[in-house]
C-alpha cells in the first residue's frame, strides 16, 4: 500500500517550491524568485494530523509554450496529476489572475482528480483577494502564505478529505535511501529512469538538464527505496557564484550526505575523471557505501581483457576506496542493470553489519602476533582491545595505551585486516583511538 499522493500544479514563479518545503519541514527544492527553476518531479514526505503522505513539487506550467523544455515540464506535470490522489493548484494571490491561470485550469480539467485551490502570496490572509479565482471553477479558492506559514493548516485538512487509505507516520517504515551523482550527461538520469521503468526524470543531451534533487520513492525485493537523481556535479570553478546551477551542485552533495547508499555514475567511454575522483572522495569522506556505475558500457571495443583493465586503471585512482564496487552497464541497452540494485542491497547490508566483540578482539590479537605497531618516540603503541561502536559506516573503537604513539600506515594495517577477516567490500570503515588520557580527560 503506498501512500496517498498530492502533487503541486501552477504555473511559474507562484510559490509552488516554497510551500514544498514549508511542507516536507525542510529545503528540499530550489527557490529563486524566476520562472523556470523547478523543471522535475521533487517528492518529499510530510505528515498531517496522523496522516503520512508524500508531496510532489512540478515545474511551472506554461500551456502554450511548445519548446522542448517546457514540454518535457508539461510531461511531468501530466505524470504527477495521472499518480496524484488530490492536486494543489497554486496561483499568485499578489498578481492576481491572469490567462496563464485558465490554461493551466483547463489542463486540469482533463483529469479524474480532487484539485484544492490555494491562492498563495496572501500575507494578511486577504480574502477579498481570492474572489476573482471563483472563475476558474474550480471550488472554494484557499488563502495562504507559504512563506510565512500561514493558511497552511486548512489547506492540508482538504487535501486528507480526499486520501483514499490513511497510513500513519508511525507505518510509514524508513525507506532506503539512494543517492545518483556524477558529472554532467554521464547518464544518471536515463539509469533511474531504466530502474524505475518509466520517464520519471527528464533525459537530455544538454548537460545541466537536472538542477534539483529528485526525490523518487519505488520498490525493490519487498523493500522500500528512494532514488535521488541530483544535478551533475561540475568543478567549483566551472560553477558560477550566485547562480542556479550553484544551488544544485550543492544540492547534490547534500543528497550525498543524507543517502544511504551511493551510485557514482561514471561515463565509461570517457574514463575515469579528476573530477570523478573528486566526487568519489568526497563520498568516501562521508562515510556513505557507494558502487561506481561505469555506465555507456556499450560504447566501448571491448575484449576479454576490457573490464579487467577498466578495474586495474579504478584501483590505481581510487586507492583512498579500495573497496569500491565497480558495475559495468549500459542505460541506454539496459545491459547488466539488474546488477546495481543487486549490488545495493549488497553493500547497504555491509554498511550495517557488526561485528562481535570477541571476534573483534581475536582479530586484534592476530594483527598484533603477526605485525606489532612501530615504535614511535622510543615507545610502543600498546592495543587492549576493540569494539564496534556504530554502523552505517562500520565504526571500530581501538582502546590504547596512548593513542598518540600510532602510526596511520598501522592503523591502515589495522583496517586490512578487519577486511580480510569480515567482507566490507562497498563500504568505507571508520577506526577511532581512545587512549587511558581520553577517560581521564571526561
């Protein structure tokens, strides 16, 4: 049972995004005051009196404009209303109605849909206002102020009149998250498309096409996941200050921070880039399990030796990640894609296992039989004993007699051999030292 749907329709610039994220308690999609910003599906989960819900964020509607972005934002907008159980239709309560307004009432109008009218813009709840909207004939026209939080309560006691099943936050289970990042054009969006199975996020050969974060919930193996499509990921330099795309660069790396597993596309008829390294370092820095997605696979000459020397060339850039997954696919013939999501499940497992203390310990001591920490400032680093403090990543606490006696080519040594004896491969391990100084420091 997934959980009731309102989708946000208006056209641009009339405040869609900001009740979005008054909504979702959270800056989820971009707000700039200038039309066009906004030209995905962005989904967020809210919660309304016991109900859960997720809400959809569109791009704004321009009926009549027939240029290939605007209808590709036109296309989305239609997906979201056919999947919507109620729609918010939001016009400019400041500007007043205008011919835009009509057209995107009538596109409305196509659909079997409850559509709640919210005049927005309204700061002192002027309701004299919204008596021009009656003409769209549409019903009661709602006033609020996205802004300023007001008028957002009636409006959300409409929209739950029309949910068709209520399910509770309390049942709404925590869903997978899974964050796609890369450069520009390298494909992530055809990739999410392919796995989900429809055109959920615009595919485009101009690079820049996904500005947002996009927020897509589906399932997999009896499980609940969320994909996040982010804007490709440009050098800071190439990024200008102040502008749009800034915010979506950004915004990416936030996906990153809030996902649960990683899928780093990369363009494989391109190779591994400095820039790839970069991003790859950036979500090894944040702890997060990943797979590098070597995507356009189908673009390659290949031989019996392709993939392998694919895998000796990812080794020698990305040896801060030696544990890296690699998948070889092509989005765009759906080759090997059953393999990623096969891989998620995998390292997202990892990235949540622990380890038993004993087992810990009997790995201490054979690391220390074998390879005793060197001596620094005519002292040795003495090892008592480890535990796992933490998951997601895996978090190993090493209690010492002075931490400030080891080496970080032991401490890597240390990491080895947690890894040989327990399969991490996908996901970065942290160890953290406590000395006797720490306990009596606290």
């Amino acid at each position: 049972m997934r959980k009731p749907l309102v989708a946000l329709i208006g056209r641009p610039n009339v405040g869609k995004s900001t009740f979005f994220n008054t909504i979702c308690g959270r800056r989820i999609s971009i707000v700039k005051d200038m039309p066009g910003v906004t030209r995905d599906r962005i989904y967020g989960d809210a919660e309304w009196c016991g109900y859960a819900f997720s809400i959809v964020d569109t791009g704004g509607l321009d009926i009549k404009n027939k240029d290939e972005f605007q209808s590709n934002i036109t296309r989305q907008a239609e997906i979201a209303v056919e999947l919507a159980d109620v729609v918010i239709f939001m016009v400019d309560g400041k500007e007043g109605l205008v011919s835009a307004d009509y057209d995107v009432a009538n596109f409305l109008r196509k659909y079997n849909v409850p559509v709640v009218l919210v005049v927005n813009k309204l700061d002192n709840n002027q309701v004299e206002n919204t008596y021009e909207f009656y003409s769209l004939g549409l019903g009661e026209p709602f006033a609020c102020s996205a802004e300023n939080n007001k008028g957002l309560g009636d409006i959300l006691d409409e929209c739950v009149k029309s949910f068709k099943t209520k399910i509770s936050a309390e049942e709404d289970a925590q869903k997978i998250k899974i964050a796609v990042v890369g450069k520009p054009n390298a494909g992530k969006s055809s990739i999410i498309n392919k796995l989900l199975g429809e055109d959920r996020v615009m595919v485009s050969n101009v690079a820049g096409t996904t500005r947002d974060a996009i927020d897509t919930p589906f399932s997999y193996n009896g499980k609940e996941y969320l994909l996040i499509d982010t804007a490709g990921i440009r050098r800071k330099r190439s990024v200008p200050n102040e502008s749009v795309e800034l915010y979506s660069v950004l915004r990416a790396f936030d996906a990153i921070r809030r996902a649960d597993v990683v899928l780093m596309v990369v363009d494989a008829s391109e190779g591994l880039s400095e820039q790839d390294t970069r991003i790859a370092g950036f979500i090894h820095e944040e702890g997060k399990p990943s797979i590098i997605v070597m995507n356009k696979w189908d673009l390659i000459e290949k031989d019996s030796y392709s993939m392998n020397k694919f895998n000796e060339d990812l080794s020698e850039d990305l040896k801060f990640m030696s544990y890296f997954v690699p998948v070889y696919v092509s989005a765009l013939t759906g080759q090997r894609l059953n393999k990623i999501m096969e891989n998620v499940e995998k390292v997202y497992e990892k990235s949540n296992y622990r380890i038993g203390t004993s087992m810990l310990n009997e790995i201490i001591s054979n690391a220390v039989a074998v390879n005793e920490p060197p001596i620094q400032k005519g002292k040795r680093c003495k090892i008592y004993y480890m535990t796992q403090a933490d998951v997601a990543p895996p978090t190993f606490i090493v209690f010492v007699n002075d931490k400030d006696l080891m080496h970080f080519s032991y401490l890597r040594y240390l990491e080895n051999c947690i890894r040989n004896a327990v399969d991490f491969k996908g996901t970065p391990i942290k160890i953290i030292l406590r000395s006797k100084s720490d306990k009596e420091d606290n």
